[in-house]
C-alpha cells in the first residue's frame, strides 16, 4: 500500500527543515518515474506534521508548493485537463488502480456540484486524520486551479491563478535557479535528442564523462534516471495533441508503444490510455 509523494513531501515539510533546490530537483526528478512512496512513510509523515498543529491555510500553502514541482504524470494530467470532469476520470482511475493508504472519492451529483468523501485503506488503521486532509486539499487546489480559484470540496485554498508545473525537466531546473549546472545542461541534451548517450552529453558539455557522472552524484541522481524521465516528461506533455499514442512513443523516444506503457504504468499506475481521458471531457461538462 503507497500514499502519494506529493502528499507525503507536503506532511514532511511541516516538521522538517527545507530543501535545498538541487535536492527539490533530484526529488522531482525520481518521482516522475515512481509517483508512490511506503505507507510507513507516508503515515509517520501524518503522525510529524499532527503534532505540529499547523494552520489549515499554512499546511494548504506547502501542499500548493509541492505540486508546482510535481512533474508525475498523473499530476501533469490532472492540472492542464481543460474541465474538472476530466481531471476527476483520472483520478477515479487512480484511485480503483492503485493500492493508496486514503481513497477519496470525488464525482458529481444530480445538480452537478461536487461530492467528496475521504477513507483510509490502510488495513491498520492508523492513517493520521492530517493525511487524509492534505489529500482533500490537494485535490481542492487543483480543482479550483481548473476552475480558476472557484472553492470546491470544502477547502477554498485553490488561490486566483492556475498551477502550471513545468511542462520539461530543464524547465523545472530553471524555475529552481539551477540552469547553470550540470543536470539541467544535460536536460536541455536528452530533450533535443532522446538517443543521446552520457558520453556525448559530457562532450556536449565540454567535460570528461567521469566529471559528468560526479556532477549528478552529488545531484542525487544518475544520468539514465534524468534521461528516462525526460522520456516520460515528453510523452507526458504531448498527451493532449493529436498525435496517436505510437507516434507520441516515437517522438519521446520509446522503441513502442508497450514500452511507453509501462513507462507510464510504473510511474502512476495508469495507462496513457486512461490518462488522456483528462483532455477528451468536453469543455461544457465543467
């Protein structure tokens, strides 16, 4: 049984000092390609951030932090869905597929508001009643990102302006002032060419591979993990156009369609199948 990271990094940033923006980058960077942590760690999370009794308003304020650098597929889909309907078919797919210490169940009632309820799944227990907030707060700030600010769900922390995390990992390196380094510089590579291999990067960057492969040591991450994920990134960003899923495979980089699949499978426990739902709901479903 797994919480979601995002959720979990927002309890743990309650209790915990905060991260330097190479850490915020190898983190989001990992998570891309796994969007699930243990539900130990996710509950001992709940159990740190309870005790510290922060304000709705505080605690809705790191959780809108924490998905402005989420880059997991499932989150990407759900904030760039043109209608709440569509965010909320992704969610629900989630929520049947994935093995989540708290289920919330979202969907309309015969007047099209929205209904929410919230459970723990987990067999012990023992999920703190914060967890299962902040998993009610996410789900407000992008819903109400969707809707423009418009309050749902109880938890009107949703702001005036639509959350937009970046769409490629040498965006997020930018927006995180790491640019200049290294990682982001062999972003910008595996971007532009997904067959790239760590030895022309480092010839691109004018450095021995060797020297390449500290930089990313020290970064907390490897070079195949930042080049797969800026694979899934791509595939992920062109879930919304026109493209069928086999030529959005061979333009990120994938050697098929299945492999893509299970791209995706591993990182959020969906399909791109499913999670292209987020962009076919019509417009006036909203």
């Amino acid at each position: 049984m797994a919480g979601y990271h995002t959720l979990s990094r927002s309890l743990e940033s309650v209790a915990c000092a905060p991260l330097t923006a190479r850490r915020v980058f190898s983190d989001a960077v990992g998570h891309v390609l796994n969007g699930f942590v243990h539900v130990d760690r996710y509950q001992r999370a709940g159990r740190l951030a309870g005790a510290e009794r922060l304000p709705e308003s505080a605690l809705a304020a790191i959780v809108a932090d924490e998905l402005r650098v989420d880059m997991n597929p499932f989150v990407q889909c759900m904030l760039r869905a043109p209608s709440r309907r569509g965010a909320l078919l992704v969610h629900q797919s989630l929520n049947k597929l994935a093995a989540l210490a708290v289920r919330t169940e979202m969907g309309f009632d015969g007047s099209g508001a929205l209904t929410v309820t919230s459970r723990s799944a987990s067999l012990s227990g023992e999920d703190p009643t914060v967890c299962r907030d902040v998993h009610l707060m996410g789900m407000d700030i992008i819903l109400a990102s969707i809707d423009e600010g418009a309050p749902v769900g109880g938890f009107p922390f949703g702001g005036r302006s639509r959350l937009s995390p970046p769409r490629h990992i040498s965006a997020l390196a930018a927006m995180l002032g790491l640019g200049s380094g290294a990682p982001s510089e062999a972003a910008l590579a595996f971007e532009s060419d997904s067959e790239m291999k760590v030895e022309d990067v480092a010839r691109r960057l004018g450095c021995h591979r060797r020297t390449l492969q500290r930089e990313f040591k020290v970064s907390g991450m490897t070079a195949e993990t930042l080049k797969r994920a800026c694979m899934l990134s791509r595939a992920t960003a062109l879930l919304p156009s026109a493209l069928t899923l086999t030529e959005i495979a061979h333009e990120a980089g994938y050697s098929d369609h299945a492999h893509m699949t299970r791209a995706f499978v591993a990182s959020c426990a969906l399909a791109p199948s499913i999670l292209r739902q987020a962009f076919a709901a019509p417009a006036a479903s909203r």
